[in-house]
C-alpha cells in the first residue's frame, strides 16, 4: 500500500510541500487541504502590484489549476480541517470526509491580530491576508478615498505605499516610536519614513487607537488615545499575525510561539510535521527557537519536509532572509533580524541605496540592503558560510565585498 500525505494548508508553505514531494519521485498520495476555494496563490502581491489595480487573480497563482491533476495532487478547497485524529491517522473536514494518512504536514499559516476596540466591525475597517482581502481593498482604493493604516510594519507600509499610488489619502498609525521597529536598525526605519513622507503619506508615530468611529454602520473615522480625530473612508488593521496552532493544539501537540518540531521540522509525533508561518523551530543562525514569517521560510520549510518524507530527512539550517517593496526602495534582510550591538553603515541611507551590517560582539549577525542587491547577496553567502566581516571594511564602499563573501 503507498504511503498518504496530507497537508494543511494551502499557502506558500503547503504549496511548497506538495510540489516539492512530487520533484523527489515520491509516489504515494498526495492531498492539500485549504479554507479558500482558490488554488494556491502568492501572498507577497496582494500588498503591492495587485493593490495598484496591476492583473487579475489568476496572475498570482503559483500554478494553473492543471497542474495539480498533472502531477496527481487531491487539492480540497473550501473545505477546511476541522480536526486530527492522531490515534486513528485521519483529518476530519468540515463536510465530515476523512482523510487518513501515514504523513500529516501542517502548513496552517497565520492570520491577521485582531484590534478590539469598538467600532472594529464597521463596514469599511478591514484586514489584509487572502486575495479576498485584497480584492475588497482594491475594489475600496478607487477614487483617491482617506485611508488610514493601522501598523507601520512591512504590510503597512507596502500597502500604504500601493495606495498612494492609486491617489489615496494616507495616513499611517504606528504605536511604536518607529516604523518597522521589530525588524530593522533605526536607521532603516528613518529612511522609510522619510520615503514615505516624500510621497505624501503621513506618518504617526506614538500613537495607538482608542476607537472607530462610524455612520449607519460605515467607518467614518479614527480617534486615537490622545484624542486625535482622522476621517477615513477605509481603515485597514495591520498589525501582525499570529500563527493558526488551533488544529495542532486541539490534537494535544506541543505549542508555544506556534507549533513544537524538532531540528527536521517534526512534532512529537513521528508521523506530523509542521512548517512555515505556524512552525516554532530550532534555528541554527540564531542560536534559539524562532518563528518566521517570510515567503523564504515558508518555501524552504516546504522543501525540507518534502525530503525528510521522500526518504532523505536532514536538519533544517537554511539562512533566513526577507525583503520588502515601497515605492522605488526595495529592502532585503540577510540573517535574523533582532540582537546586536553594533552598526556600521555602507552608503549614503541620505540617498536611495545603502547597506546596514549589524554585529553582536565581532560576529555579523544581519544585514538589511535598500537597492544594494549585491551586498544583500555577499551578505547572504557570509552568513550562510558562518563568516563574519571587520566592521572597517563592511563600512569601506572601496573595500571588495563581492570578492570577500566568494573566497573560501
């Protein structure tokens, strides 16, 4: 009898998973289950190109639907997992079918954290995830309206950015002292709100929402903790996620800042694994267990797993990076964002392309890039190599960095 692997989840992750099983010649069934009846899809679009009124949803698919019965793949949608039985082997969905398996693979994502303050159910006050989401927003984008931002991360601020150039009135509402604060240097953050203020946009730092405020049941406006008033006609709540554990939970696996696997992306049990946005995982380059949310993550996590199962299981140590688009400025990270103690600077962060390398002690930990693909890329094979840099020459713009990450 073949072997059966279901996944869960029909996002990057999940996608990953499934396509990656079938480049390894594996065999067996092959079943991806999800809550949306589209087919996989790529999220990173939704807060850039397609917010701008660029393509159609088919444009964003990971693959035409005949890829999947090309390659035998079951793919359920619009009939989630409601429930995992791990002594029986099988998924319940929620048309009451069962799925059994002999490998379970949970890529159930994130969704968007909720802001509960009153008013949040306007119509109007709306949140970004699905391509759904992003068609209702798109749709709301037209004829230039007010709109306010609730999160000044990389969400935030992409879209804030789509917005404006379909003429929106924006303002951004960060309730930390700077934007992106949890993912990049100070520096970094001031060049972005900089960006961003050259384009119109306005930026409120400090400031957190007190309520929503409404007419027959539409969003009308914003008033923040200080009483601040914003008209708006749409509001959109950015932020962050928090990881979709619920299915994993309620089958008695370990959670803490997601799901508990190992070094190979396994749960306890033997016979579940867990990947991308949802995985809680040892990480290698950071020394600590990390979740992450990044396509990279999602794609890598996807692979991995897919070998472990074909037959070829190894510890997963893959480099994080990430990246993001606003406006002309195309930001890329290298390494874990988080703790160090020191920055140098390469480039002008006064113009439109510079590099910060962040150390902890003499070790380079990260290094975020605006318009400098080949740092980003020399910093990816330092760090990917364990290779660390003198912070003189990190700084030196003479200095060959692209010949120095390629020596031995």
């Amino acid at each position: 009898m073949s072997e059966r692997v279901v996944i869960i989840g029909t996002g990057q992750a999940g996608f990953q998973a499934t396509s990656s099983l079938r480049q390894a010649g594996f065999e067996g069934e092959v079943t991806l289950v999800g809550q949306e009846t589209e087919p996989p899809y790529q999220r990173p679009p939704l807060s850039k190109t397609f917010l701008t009124g660029e393509g159609d949803p088919s444009e964003v698919r990971l693959r035409p639907p005949t890829f999947y019965e090309s390659k035998a793949i079951g793919l359920v949608g619009g009939d989630p997992a409601v429930r995992v039985d791990r002594e029986r082997r099988e998924v319940e969905l929620a048309s009451g079918r069962a799925l059994g398996y002999d490998h379970l693979v949970l890529a159930t994502g994130s969704r968007p954290r909720d802001l509960p303050v009153p008013g949040s159910d306007f119509d109007g006050v709306l949140q970004l995830r699905t391509l759904a989401d992003a068609q209702r927003l798109r749709e709301r984008l037209g004829g230039e309206p007010r709109l306010v931002v609730v999160g000044g991360g990389f969400i935030g601020l992409e879209l804030a950015a789509s917005a404006r150039q379909r003429g929106a009135e924006v303002t951004v509402v960060e309730a930390l002292d700077r934007t992106m604060a949890r993912a990049v240097t100070p520096t970094t953050s001031a060049h972005f709100a900089a960006l961003h203020a050259e384009h119109g946009a306005r930026i409120l730092h400090e400031q957190a929402v007190a309520h929503f405020t409404g007419d027959d049941g539409r969003v009308t406006g914003v008033e923040l903790g200080d009483g601040t008033r914003l008209d708006a006609d749409v509001v959109v709540v950015a932020i962050g996620v928090v990881p979709a554990v619920e299915l994993a939970a309620e089958a008695g696996l370990p959670i803490d800042d997601g799901i508990v696997v190992d070094e190979t992306l396994r749960t306890p049990d033997p016979h579940v694994w867990a990947i991308g946005d949802c995985a809680y995982f040892p990480s290698v380059h950071g020394g600590r267990r990390v979740r992450l949310e990044s396509v990279q993550n999602a794609t890598d996590h996807g692979r991995a797993v897919a070998a472990a199962i074909a037959g070829e299981p190894a510890p997963y140590d893959a480099l994080p990076w990430f990246w993001s688009d606003q406006h002309d400025r195309k930001l890329q990270i290298a390494g874990l964002p988080g703790e160090h103690d020191a920055t140098v600077v390469r480039g002008d962060p006064e113009g439109d392309a510079f590099s910060v390398f962040c150390f902890l002690g003499d070790r380079l930990v990260c290094v975020e890039s605006v318009n400098r693909m080949p740092d980003h890329m020399a910093a990816r094979k330092l760090l990917a190599a364990g290779r660390s840099i003198d912070p003189a020459d990190a700084a030196d713009e003479s200095f060959d960095l692209k010949a120095y990450a390629a020596a031995s």
